[in-house]
C-alpha cells in the first residue's frame, strides 16, 4: 500500500492547500492549531461586528440629539424673537400711558 516514494511523509489539507508534515509535526497538532486559529478569528470576527452595531446605533442616537438640538434652538429663537415685541409693546403701553398723564 504505497502512495508515494515515502510512505511516512504525512500530508494534509486545509482550505485546498495541501501542506506535508514533518516527523516532528503531528496533523492532529497542526489540526488543534488550525481550528483554533479559526475559532478566534470567528470571535474577533463576532465582536467586530457587534462593535459596528454599537457605533451604528449610537451615530442614529447622535442624529436624533442634532435633531433635538436644531428644534430647541428653533424655538429658543422663537421665544427670543416673543420677548423682544413683548417688550417693545411694553414699552409702547408705558409711553402712551405718559402722554395720557
């Protein structure tokens, strides 16, 4: 049952690449290492994307504050623009009750 020139050259593949072991590497080793491997990238992979969730929903909370922002500043000028004819016509009522004096 001979495959090759030498029977004890182990090979083996990993993502369609086939990679051949040393003696001194076992396949189930370089197996662990691999898949482990793979298990943090799927982590990092995980987290990176639960990160993007997080700014996403916190850009949409900082669009919704701009928003607020805008309107209150809106109405602060509304109700400065108020205050000032309250004013005028304050103003206005004293003066005409001076003539009428």
């Amino acid at each position: 049952e001979k495959r090759g020139t030498m029977p004890d050259t182990k090979t083996m593949t990993v993502a369609g690449k086939t990679f051949t072991l040393n003696n001194l590497v076992q396949a189930n080793t370089l197996e662990t290492q691999l898949g482990n491997m793979f298990h943090i990238l799927q982590m990092q992979s995980r987290e990176m994307e639960s990160q993007r969730n997080e700014l996403d929903t916190v850009k949409k909370r900082m669009s919704e504050i701009d928003d607020l922002n805008r309107k209150i500043t809106a109405m602060q000028t509304t109700i400065d623009g108020t205050i000032q004819r309250i004013t005028v016509l304050e103003k206005q009522q004293d003066d005409d009750r001076a003539v009428v004096a």
